[in-house]
C-alpha cells in the first residue's frame, strides 16, 4: 500500500511540473529556461509545446 502512495505521489509532483511549464509556454519562456526551472526533460517540454500550438 504504501508504494502504491508514493507512486500517486510522485505522479501528482510530475503533474503540477507539468502544468508549470505549460504556463511558463503560455508566458512565452524558452524551453531551455523552462528545463532549468522545472527540471523536466527538453522531449516533454516539446511535447507541451507541441499540443499548446
């Protein structure tokens, strides 16, 4: 059980991560400005982009 909470856990952090960077698209900051921030890779910051277009 308690894997299965940290799992949910992580998955939550990786969300709000997520949701972060596309506002910091949204803002019009760089991919690589939003990977010093946030810590995701350049690939799912693409990807964000991508369906934000």
């Amino acid at each position: 059980m308690q894997k299965g909470i940290e799992k949910g856990m992580e998955k939550g952090k990786k969300e709000a991560l997520l949701m972060t960077a596309k506002n910091m698209i949204n803002m019009g900051m760089s991919e690589s400005d939003i990977a010093k921030a946030t810590g995701l890779k350049n690939t799912d910051i693409k990807r964000l982009k991508s369906k934000n277009e």
